[in-house]
C-alpha cells in the first residue's frame, strides 16, 4: 500500500499544499480560515492519521493546534469546545477540551457507540495532553467521506476569549480505499478505488463498451458545489488488464468527458485520477441529466490500443520516448536515427510526432519552436516550425560529448512544453576480462538500496595500486561516479560525469588509501575503493595539535605545519590529488570538527585524510 499513500499524498501536496481553506481533501493536515479574536488573528489546524482508511484501523489521530497567524506560534493553554458533523449535518459526537500542550491530542476509536474517557479538569472539561491523549469511541471513520468539525476557543490562558465569532469549522474528506472485484472477459479481477469525499454504492462493468463505473452519493445542488473546491477520487488497476494496461483510458463523469491524469509509472498498477474543481462540476451540472442530479458515477472506458510507452524508456538504446506536456494537453513522441548510441559529428535525425493525449491520434497543421541544447548553451533555436502532418524530422549534428535538451514548446500558439534529454559520448571499451568491476544495480535511483549496500554492487572494493576499476551502469537512469561524499560534495580526484544506462566508467588508481565515492544524481547511493594497504605511525603530538586547532588553542598556520609534516615524512598517504583555484585562507568548520575527532580517535586516518584532500583541491592547503 505504500506505492498508493505516496501517489495520493503527492497529488495533494501538489494542488492544495498551499491553499487555506475551510474544506481539505484528506492530505492529514487541514486549516482554518482566520478569525479575530482576543485582538489578533487566529487559526486552527487539524491533524489526522492515516490519511486513507483500508478498513483496519483501530485508532485515527485527531489533534488540533491553535496558531497567531501574525507571529505564527502555536498557541498552548487553551479550552475548546468541539462538534463533529457527518455529512448529513448530523452531530456525531461534541466535547469541551483543554491542552496545556501546543496541540489538543485526540484519538478516536471507530466504534458504533459513543464514549469518552480521560481526565477531567475544574471546569469539567476533559484533558488532551501529549502524556494523557483523550481517547474518543464514537461512530467516526467507520468508512471514508465527508467530515464536518466546527472547533470554538472558549480560553486561552485560563481566560475567556472574545470576538464576533471565536468558532472555526473545517469539512474535510477521510480517504478510504475500497477493494472490488468485476468479471472482465469471463474473469474476476481484484482493483481497488480511493473514495476523498463519500462512499462508493456499486461498481460495475459493461462488457459491450468495456466500461468500469463507480457510483457515488452526490448533491448537484449548485449552492452545495460552489462551497467546495473539488471533488477526488482514483482507480487502482493492475497492468494485468489487458484492456486497460495496453489501450488508451478514456475518463467519464456521469457519461459525460472528463480529462483527468493516468499515471502508468507503477510496476504493478496504473492510477487514475478524478480531480474534478468546482467549476468543473458547475458545467457538468449543465450538461448531465436531472436524474443523476444525486449521485456522480466514475466512469474508465477502454479506448484505442496505445503505443508502448516503455519505462524509463531510453533515445540512447534506440527507443521511442513519449512525453505528457506541461500542460498535459499534447503527448510528444521522441526517437532519433540512427538508432543507438549517439556519438559526436555523426548526423542525428531527431523524429517528432504531436499526439492528442487521450485518443493517442496524431494531431495534423501543427506549428512549434524547438530548442536543443548542448551542455547548457543553445545550438538550435527554431521558431514558428511547421507541420501539416504532424510528424517531423529535424537533422542535427554535435560536436562533443555532453548532456542534450531538446524542448519542444508554443505548440500551435499554446503556452505548453515538453522537454527531452539524452547523451552524447564517447564509445567505451567494455571491462571483459577485469577482475574489479563495480555494478551500478538496477533501481538505484529510488532510496531503499542504501539499506543493505546495494546501490553500488560491491559497495566496498580492494584493488592493489595501479589497477583500473570498471563501473557499469546496468540501471535504465543516468548515474555518477564521484569521489567524495554527499556532505562534503566532490574532492575532484575523480568523477564519471553522466553515465548513461548500459555505459561504463573506468578511474586507474595510482595510489593507496581509502577512496570514497557517491552518485551526485542520488546522494544516497554511496561506495569505497580500498587501495593497497593504509597504516598509520601518527605522532601523538600531530593528534594533539589537531585537537587544540579545533577548540581554537592554535592558529591556522601551526596546524597547516603538523599536517606538511606528515605528508613529507610520508605518515600519512595522501592520494595524489588536483590542487584547484584556491577559495581563500579560511579553513571550514567541518574540517576543525573532524581534526577534534580524530585527536579523540573518533573518526579514522581515512575520514580525516579525505579533509585534507579538500584543503588541497580548493587550494587552502599546497603541498
């Protein structure tokens, strides 16, 4: 279920993430409009946990903040007077509450009866504090849907509050997934839908139009629809319906057209989304029949067979890359001949085609500007381009290696865009016979591989001096190979630049000690290269040195001697690094932090070499 919270949660972060409202959509985090009182601004946010019920939930959080909007601080000591509403206005459960704390922890229990029990204060009101939560049995979040909760403040600091109105109200929607199960093509198949507002009462399945629908309560009334935003719901459909995993899927609200988002992205599942604002439901309500006026049905047709829109789709291997635009009113094809890795001064055909994003057809008397760069700086810049058959061929050559964007924007005057990006490189030999090979694994680029060292495959690698060692890219996405770390940034001894998938790099290490290395695409993903054998004969007075430096006892200048000391009698190895342009003569905090810890013996002679190494590359420290 992680793959659907991640894919609910981002589609509301991205529209509501920062809108105040009286009415949310299950992001777990509501707000309130701002109230005057006690001679300032007040709000309240309300916070819930899960955000999306799957049916086994044994407790829902429900705490409630008090926030000065001028100074946004959280307001502490306060009483409240709470009503919960279902969404036929009928008062569910109400309550007086006090926090001395800076939220009023709630957790309610989904039962078929009411009950409160905690402690209670002078005032009979009952106590919601971190240590003592007030827990609540009441018939809540038995199932997902509307919410209605007007929030009073009757205190802060144990004194009455005034103003015209001291109560807040906040409808929120409980997200509930709903499993289903319909015969499509004579067999049953398991789906699941995300309800945001109410309860699903049926779906069903139309073998003749090959149509899914969902039905759901709803209230056309046109008051009612201006007073909400929007509507949310989603289908979650395994890619083993063929139907819909290889054919377009056409949206319908109550039979009537509706362009929402289809995210393919998943490895098991496609998810589609309904995200119908306000406005959108007002024209519908023009166009759909008077006897649908209380419930809206979601409807997913299947529609014409699709094109293969592989993931991570490669130019580099010869593939087609589809793109939604900007807009996502136009889907742009990509694929370049000749087909294959892409090399400097070779001619490059660059084969475009303009598709309408829901039928896939292809779109004709199509004008455009495109715009290819090359390593940042434009080599092509062409306005008002025209094709009357919707498809073009454009004939580019490059002159060096480097990262390319092509962009594609102002399609037929619209204010749209879609950019593409590939690779141009060098042939590399490929490490046949090499006895140290580091494997850049398959799905690296989403966090999780770091858990058991697995982004880089080994992660830790010894190599005798002089020996090359091979990374190969067996990942679809574009990684590095780039000594140093996410917290220091590079040290310059060595970087790969872009890998494309299928690539390799190779770096000859000519000299011992510890190297490490990450990707700067995706920090997390982190490697060592050993080589030879490092030893430490540190005099203890170099130790001692390093940590009066750090607590400030001795200057910049006597520590700079200790460490050219230790690389002239040859103590410490440092690895042959490049000295840049030199940054200044202030060294940074980082590096006095490390020196104290390796005078404790807290960190390694590696760690702190690698200090060193950032001395010399940006020319603080010359050897």
């Amino acid at each position: 279920m992680n793959l659907k919270y991640f894919l609910v949660l981002f589609s509301l972060f991205f529209l509501f993430g920062s809108v105040q409202s009286v009415y949310a959509g299950g992001s777990g985090s509501e707000e309130s409009d701002i109230l005057f009182i006690n001679d300032n601004y007040y709000k309240v946010t309300l916070e819930t946990n899960p955000t999306v019920l799957e049916g086994n939930e044994t407790e829902i959080v429900f705490d409630i903040s008090t926030i000065n909007d001028d100074t946004q601080e959280i307001i502490s000591d306060v009483e409240y007077k709470i009503e919960i509403f279902d969404n036929k206005n009928n008062i569910i459960v109400d309550f007086n509450a006090y926090s001395s704390d800076d939220k009023l922890y709630t957790k309610i229990i989904p039962r078929d009866s009411v009950h409160i029990s905690g402690e209670k204060t002078e005032n009979n009101a009952w106590i919601a504090s971190n240590l003592s939560p007030l827990l609540i049995e009441a018939p809540l979040f038995l199932e997902g849907g509307l919410v209605d909760v007007n929030i009073t403040i009757l205190s802060i600091d144990s004194i009455p509050v005034s103003g015209s109105n001291t109560t807040f109200q906040i409808l929120f929607t409980m997200g509930q997934f709903i499993p289903f199960s319909l015969n499509i093509d004579d067999k049953y198949t398991d789906m699941m839908f995300a309800t945001y507002f109410d309860k699903i009462e049926k779906f069903e399945y139309d073998s003749r139009n090959k149509k899914i629908t969902a039905e759901m309560p709803f209230n056309w009334n046109k008051d009612f629809i201006e007073s909400i935003p929007f509507v949310h719901a989603e289908y979650y459909l395994p890619k083993t319906i063929d139907i819909f995993n290889k054919h377009e899927i056409l949206l319908t609200v109550n039979d009537e057209t509706f362009f929402g988002t289809i995210d393919r992205s998943g490895d098991e599942e496609i998810v589609v989304h309904f995200l119908l604002s306000s406005s959108k439901l007002l024209k519908l309500l023009d166009e759909i029949p008077s006897d649908q006026y209380d419930k809206m049905i979601f409807g997913i047709e299947s529609g014409k067979q699709r094109d293969d829109e592989k993931k991570d789709a490669s130019l580099e291997d010869g593939e087609k890359v589809i793109l939604l635009s900007t807009e996502e009113d136009w889907k742009f094809h990509l694929s370049l001949d000749p087909k294959g890795k892409i090399n400097p001064g070779e001619p490059i055909i660059l084969n475009i085609e303009f598709h309408d994003p829901v039928t896939n057809s292809i779109i004709q008397q199509i004008t455009y500007d495109l715009d290819v760069f090359l390593n940042g700086i434009s080599i092509v810049s062409e306005k008002e381009l025209e094709t009357p058959s919707g498809r073009d061929s454009i004939r580019i050559v490059f002159d060096k290696i480097g990262a390319v964007i092509v962009k594609i924007s102002n399609v037929n005057n619209f204010d749209t865009s879609g950019e593409f990006s590939f690779k141009v490189s060098e042939l590399k030999a490929e490490p046949h016979n090499s006895d140290y090979v580091v494997d850049i694994a398959i799905g690296s680029s989403l966090p999780g591989c770091e858990m058991d060292n697995s982004c880089y495959t080994p992660s830790s690698l010894n190599v005798p001096i002089n020996e090359s060692v091979f990374w190969k890219n067996k990942d679809n996405v574009a990684h590095t190979v780039t000594s140093g770390g996410p917290e220091i940034g590079s040290l310059g001894i060595f970087d790969s630049e872009i890998i494309s998938g299928g690539d390799y790099f190779s770096y000859k290490f000519e000299n011992q000690g510890i190297f490490d290395y990450y990707c700067t695409l995706h920090p997390w993903m982190l490697g060592t290269i050993s080589v030879g054998k490092v030893t430490s004969l540190v005099p203890e007075w170099i130790k001692s040195n390093a940590g009066w430096w750090s607590e400030g006892a001795i200057d910049d200048e006597t520590f700079v001697q200790g460490i050219q000391y230790l690389i002239t009698n040859k103590i410490l190895d440092i690895p042959n690094t490049p000295s840049g342009e030199s940054a200044g003569n202030e060294i940074p905090e980082w590096i006095k932090s490390n020196a104290g810890w390796w005078s404790e013996g807290a960190i390694d002679d590696e760690t702190f070499v690698q200090g060193i190494q950032y001395l010399i590359s940006n020319g603080i420290l010359q050897i």
